[in-house]
C-alpha cells in the first residue's frame, strides 16, 4: 500500500539539504568557462588604454601582426568596417568595442590580439604602438557639470554635455508643504563609494563559429544567457537561432556578469573570421579596472520630522557617477534603478526624488552588485537618515523607528514613490535583534565605558528590498518583459531533469529548485537534476541579478510542478478507475477520497504517461511554465552591530552583529543562512576596508588585491543569525521571497551607524565608507566629518 512520503526526508520544503553543486566544487571538478579546451582553440588578449581620456592619433600594430604565432590583431578602425566598433548597451546608450576616436577610461579596450597561446598575444598586444593626445579628464559628478567640462561622450549626436539623464519620481509640491510644515529639518550628505563585485572568477568567453553549419556557440560566464542571445543576434546581425550562449559553472557573479563587454563581442568576431574557436579569459587587474563597477553615488537629503518623532516627508538628490558609458542593466523605466525604493518600511505620507547621472572617465559603473538596481544605495541612505534624524531629535535610534514602521495591519502599502509593498512584521523583527543584542543592557555597558574614555556603539540598520522583477508590466530591459521560466520533463521512472531561464553563479539553485519539486510533486530531491545557463536546451528567461531567482524562476518551478500534478492526478484516475474529481492528493501519493488506502504514487503515474495512458490522453510527463509575477517581493531584515573604536588609531572592531532575516518561506533554511552571511561579509567588507579610487588624472587606485581588500575567514567578524520571523509572500506560489542580497544590501548602514553612535557627542554627523582607520582617527582627532572627497585636478 502506497503512503505519503515525509517532506524533510524527502529533501522538500524546509530541509537544509547538502548542495548538490558542492560535491564537484570540493573536489576540484567543477566546469568554469576557463577549463573548456576546445580542438583548435586561439587565445585572445586585450590592449587596455593607460590614459583615462585621450585623443588616439594613430594605432601601429605592424610589430604585433609580425610576431609568430599571432593570427589576428583587432583595432577599433577594422571594428568600424563591419560596423562593430559601438555595441548597444543594456540601457540604451552605445559603448565602443575597441576605441576609434577616443580613449575614455584607463584600461579601455584599444585593441586586441588573437595568437596560438595567450603568453604570444600578450607579447603581441605589448608591440601595438598607439600614439595618444592627453585630454582633460573628469573623475565625479562636480567636475562632470561644471562650466565649460570637456564633452565626454562627443560620438554622440544630441549630448552636448556629460549629463545622461535628470530623472524625479515623488511629489514635490507635496513634499515642499510638508517641510513647511515640520518642527525640525535633519540633513544628511554622503558619498557611497565606488566598489567592485569581485567575483574569484574573472569574465571570459570562448567563441566557437562553425562555418559549416553557420552555427555560432559561445561559452561565457554570462549571468543572463538569454539577454546575451538576443543582444549577440542584433550587433553581430546573427539568425537567433543559429546562436547557442552557454554559461558554464560561474565562479561568482553578483552583478560582474551581467553587462556585456567588448572581451565577449571580439572574441566572437575573430572567431567568425578565422573559423576557429577563440578563448578570451580576463585577468584579475583587467576586471578590477575595466568591468562591471558599482554605487559611486553622491547623495543628500533631508527630513522633515514632528518633534515627537514621526517623519513627515523625505527630499532626496543622488548624483550618479556612471563612468564613461551608461552601460549596467536597468529596467527602462526607471533611469537610476529602484533608487526609489529608499524608506518603503517606514510610514512616510509624502517623498521627493532627484536624480542625475553624469559620464565621466571612469570604466562603466553603476551595476547592480548584490542588489535589486541600486536598492543598496537607496538602503544605506535610508538608515543614515533615520539615525542623523534621531541624533537631531535626541530620540532613541530604535524607538524612531519602531514608530515610523508601516505596521502588519497596514498592508499592502503604498510608498510615497508608488511600489506597493505587500507584507511584513517589521515590528517584530526589530524586537527580536534589539532583545539579541541586549539593547538596553548594551547601552548601559556603554555609558560607563564611555566614562573610562572606551568609545563603543551600536548601529541599527533596517531594510526592505524589492526583489523578483519584474511584473512584466512595469520591468523590461531593452523592451525585454521580465519574466522568468522552468521546464519540467518526469521520466517513465519517475526520475526528472529541469531547467529554468534563470543561472546559479553559487546560489545552490540545483538544490533547492529541486527541493521545490519535492515540495510539489513529492519526488524525492535527489530524483531531480537542474540545469541551467543553455539556450539551446533552457526555457527563456531574464537570467539571475537583483535576486530573482526565488520570486520569479523559483515561482515558475513551482507552477510547472502543478501542470505535472494536473496531468499526473488524471493518470491516476485512470489507473485508479475512478473519475478525478474522486481523487485527492498527499504528498507524493494520489487516493481514492472514499477509500484512502487505495492509492498510487506519483512514480507509478509517471510510468503509466508513457505505458498505460487513457485513450486520447498525449503521452509524456513534461511541461513549461511561464510565470510573470504580480508584484516584487519584498523581505525584510534588521541588522545590528555593535563595536569597539580605538580613539588612539580609529581602528574599530566589531564586538556582535545580530541578524534577523525575513525572506517568507525558506526552501532551504541552511543555504539561506549561507546567503546572510556572504552578504554580511560583503557588507562589512564595504564599510571597512574596500576602496578603489581614482587620481585626479582618472587612474585606477585598487587595480588589484593588495589595494583592494577582500576579508578572509580572519578578518570577518561573527555573526548570529535568526530566523523565527517568517511573513509568507501573499502572491509568490511557495510563499518565498528573495535572500541573496539583503544582508549585503542592509548591512553596511548597520556598520557605519555604530562606528557614528560611537562617536555620538563630538558632533561628527558622518563618515564615508569604507571606514579605514585614518579617517575614523581624523573624524575623533578634528571632530569632524570625513568625506570621500572627489579629487580635484592637480591644475584647479
Ligand atoms: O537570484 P538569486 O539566486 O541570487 O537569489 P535568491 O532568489 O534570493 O536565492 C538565493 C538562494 O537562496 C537560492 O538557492 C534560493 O533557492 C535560496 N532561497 C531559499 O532557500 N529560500 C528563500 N526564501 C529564498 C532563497
């Protein structure tokens, strides 16, 4: 007699199930793009620009062409004879493939060298001689406005100037009534500084046209093969059909792998003409300088506050500094990301949003690393204000909040900037991280350390991360409706194979998209392999960023696990000779109401979709499902830190940092705490150590891993993690929201406020990341605030 099988046994909902991944991760067996050999392969190497904004009077590759073994040198001039020196960006604006007329930031792609090994096209790309004419150079968004600035982007037609856009949302008359009607105004200015994703692995491609079947094949660490395909299609003027993009195991993403870069476009041209395949692997310092950077944002605002505590209305600018091409992903609706998800937790009748981006000779910024389209920034602004505001008011950092929180009963919410935010317990979140921190014991500790001259505080940072876009109604990139996808095909043995739109980079989605399987259908977890990042096998799909995955692909899994359960129940009806209406469904198992112990498993339905199927019933168990979510979803977290500063060395460090982490329903409650911590660590990693910069003449400071810090297992503090507040998504099938960048996204704002309660009285408003001693030391030493200042030229 068939049974019910057990959820957490079977690997469903819930269990913390071992990554499946991992077994050939551990062992060295994983399969990076960088590992792929294939017969005949060349090695391609990129020329980079060592000046950030130059005039390019001649290229002489005479010397390289000569050097033996080298089959192929690109520049920007024989781009432009097939028309490929510009390619469309993911934003709508054009960056150059190999530069024609001008260099814009250092280490642009000049030209490129496809040789027998990569050691030869090195040596090749080292003999192009190009003669440069230094131009003025631009590193931020003051200089980039100012009177009589150099255009920047003078290929273009209609930009006479370096700004790409002037962007609001909000109301801002509204807004101006209420700020005349506040008891206090609380200001705030910060910088959120450059920073870079880093993933170990670099980006790559190898390129593999086949003349005879007019095939091309691209392997490449793409987090969005399908965007890839279509964007390959349109500038390489290829049939879609005859593109196969392949992403390989991905040695971390987090926004790096989404844009397209002139590295993945090159390799493919030269490989469609010299017929062979052509490997580009980027080197650490070429992706520290050249690819995917993120923030640079300037953003101020104010307040306007009762004095009681109640925040009344928010007015906020950002200046966005995007680099030399406006080139990360964005929904196209909304010009600086979901910036204006900034205090979708707090009770906010009324908000008001400026925002610009300008070009400037820096590599193209702005990509969403860890987060949903620049929530991050939007965050961090977020709970500096409501601290700066609760300093100005002399009100405690958590009752401010606590009492501007949307409150459960209040959902859904609409947010002064329009996102419908669904469900939370923000509340209670709160309480559980102030009662694990031990707020008022803390405070205690504090005031008498404080007295003995030890400086410690605590930082409370909350946030609310819109995740999953789209609804197609209001999300697409280049035209493209965000939507997500998976495909479900059981065998006759009840084994299945799945493979969605979306693509892990060390997510875990191999295992946990087929514990959702397990959840549905009841087969066990380990029946289930998942494979992603084909375009030739996987549905379509808008790939993995902005932590999509879960709320939308995830969602997908869900509903073509219910097609398989639809057709399944009518097969069991069959076997069961009885109409499906008498049919009812236990995990794993359909039963006869009447008679429970009569019953079949979902095995045996599936044996019988290819072996005993009713007449007229299609044989097979397969199916695809689309899914276009209604709305995002929305986690919630409180972070809070609590630390120790040095007033001698501004070194601080950190003494706890508790996490109370919303995202709904866990799949797997093990590899979501993995997620929190990663992001925990990113976060603290942004607010002490990671710096990359820029000279006044546009170079690049933090190339490489001695300037640019990434914490080890040493460096990195613990963390506690808790888990018990979970407000199922009211839309999403399995009720789960996103995890994957939350913390990373929430985290930061925990830091820097506790570093800034430390200092509490000596009247320092703020200090901008990432918090290196020397500015913590200056901050205490001068009293005063210490900013990222933007460099100025040495002429000005
Ligand atoms: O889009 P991305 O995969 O980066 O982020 P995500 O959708 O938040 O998922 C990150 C990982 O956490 C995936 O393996 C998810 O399946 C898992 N997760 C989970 O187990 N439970 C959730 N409620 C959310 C994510």
């Amino acid at each position: 007699m068939s049974q019910a099988v057990d959820e957490i046994k079977i690997g469903g909902l819930g269990a913390s199930r071992r990554r499946v991944e991992d077994n050939r991760f551990i062992r060295g067996k994983g399969n990076y793009t960088d590992d792929i050999v294939l017969p005949g392969m060349l090695h391609m190497e990129i020329l980079r620009s060592p000046l950030a904004h130059a005039r390019i009077k001649s290229i002489d590759a005479s010397k390289a062409w000569d050097i033996p073994g080298v089959h192929l040198v690109l520049t920007g001039e024989m781009m432009a004879t097939r028309n490929l020196a510009w390619m469309p960006t993911l934003s709508y604006d054009t960056q150059a493939v190999l530069a024609t007329d001008k260099v814009r930031f250092q280490g642009q792609e000049v030209a490129c060298v496809i040789a027998d090994d990569p050691y030869i096209a090195k040596d090749a790309c080292e003999a192009i001689v190009v003669d440069y004419e230094p131009l003025p150079v631009i590193v931020n968004p003051t200089q980039a406005v100012a009177e009589g600035a150099p255009v920047i982007r003078d290929d273009k037609e209609n930009q006479p100037d370096n700004v790409i856009y002037d962007w609001e949302v909000g109301d801002r008359d509204g807004t101006d009534r209420a700020f005349a009607g506040a008891d206090l105004v609380s200001k705030l200015e910060l910088h959120y500084p450059r920073s870079h994703p880093s993933p170990i692995e670099c980006c790559g491609s190898i390129a593999d046209f086949n003349r005879a079947t007019s095939k091309l094949t691209v392997y490449m660490t793409t987090q969005a093969p399908h965007i890839i395909r279509a964007a390959v299609a349109m500038v390489a003027e290829l049939p879609e059909h005859m593109i196969r993009i392949v992403s390989p195991d991905i040695g971390g993403g987090f926004g790096n792998k989404v844009p397209i870069y002139p590295g993945y476009v090159c390799s493919i041209l030269a490989s469609i003409l010299l017929e062979r395949p052509v490997k580009w692997i980027e080197d650490k310092s070429g992706n520290l300088i050249s690819t995917g950077f993120a923030r640079d944002v300037y953003l101020k605002g104010e307040m306007a506050l009762r004095k009681d505590g109640k925040i009344l209305a928010v007015r906020m600018h950002t200046d966005a500094d995007h680099g030399a091409f406006f080139s990360d992903a964005q929904p196209s609706k909304f010009k600086i990301g979901l910036m204006h998800s900034a205090f979708a937790a707090y009770d906010i009748p009324v908000a008001h949003l400026t925002a610009r981006g300008t070009y400037s000779n820096k590599a193209p910024g702005g990509v969403a690393y860890r987060c949903s389209f620049r929530v991050t920034e939007a965050m961090f602004f977020q709970e500096r204000m409501v601290q700066a505001a609760a300093d100005d008011l002399g009100i405690d950092q958590a009752q401010i909040r606590a009492m501007n929180f949307v409150r459960d009963d209040q959902f859904p919410h609409r947010t002064p900037f329009g996102f419908l935010t669904d469900s939370g317990q923000y509340g209670k979140c709160l309480d559980v991280a102030l009662k694990a921190i031990d707020y008022e014991n803390f405070r205690r500790e504090q005031a008498e350390a404080r007295s003995r001259g030890r400086l410690l505080g605590l930082g409370i940072s909350t946030m609310t991360e819109p995740l999953g876009a789209g609804n197609s109604r209001e999300y697409d990139i280049l035209g493209i409706k965000m939507f997500d996808s998976a495909d479900l095909k059981v065998h006759m043995t009840g084994k299945a194979i799945l493979r969605t739109g979306a693509k892990t980079q060390g997510q875990g989605h191999e295992t946990t998209w087929a514990q959702i399987v397990a959840h549905e259908l009841g087969i066990p977890a380990e029946d289930v392999v998942v494979e992603e990042g084909d375009t030739d096998t996987a549905p379509f799909g808008m790939g993995t960023y902005a932590s999509r995955s879960t709320p939308v692909a995830g969602a997908a899994v869900a509903m073509v696990s219910r097609k398989i359960r639809a057709k399944a129940r009518k097969l069991a009806a069959h076997l069961l000779e009885v109409s499906e209406e008498d049919i009812e469904w236990e995990l794993g198992r359909f039963y006869v109401r009447s008679a429970p112990d009569r019953g079949v498993t979902i095995q045996e339905c599936a044996i019988a979709a290819y072996s005993n199927m009713p007449d007229g019933m299609e044989p097979g168990l397969e199916n695809t499902a689309y899914y276009d979510p209604p709305n995002l979803t929305w986690p919630f977290a409180v972070y809070i830190a609590t630390v120790e500063v040095d007033p001698q060395t501004g070194v601080w460090d950190v003494l706890k940092l508790v996490a109370v982490d919303d995202c709904g329903v866990r799949i797997n409650p093990m590899i979501v705490e993995g997620q929190i911590m990663g992001g925990l660590t990113e976060a603290y990693a942004m607010s002490n150590m990671q710096f990359i910069t820029f000279d006044a003449e546009g170079n690049c400071v933090g190339s490489n891993y001695m300037d640019y810090l990434l914490p080890t297992a040493w460096e990195t503090p613990g963390f506690e993690l808790h888990s018990e507040v979970v407000t199922p998504c009211p839309h999403h099938p399995i009720g789960a929201k996103g995890i994957g960048e939350c913390a990373a996204v929430g985290g930061p704002a925990a830091f820097v406020n506790a570093v800034m309660d430390a200092l509490s009285g000596t009247g320092v408003r703020n200090i901008d990341m990432p918090m290196l001693p020397d500015r913590v030391w200056e901050a205490i030493t001068y009293r005063r605030d210490v900013s990222g200042a933007p460099p100025v030229r040495s002429d000005d």
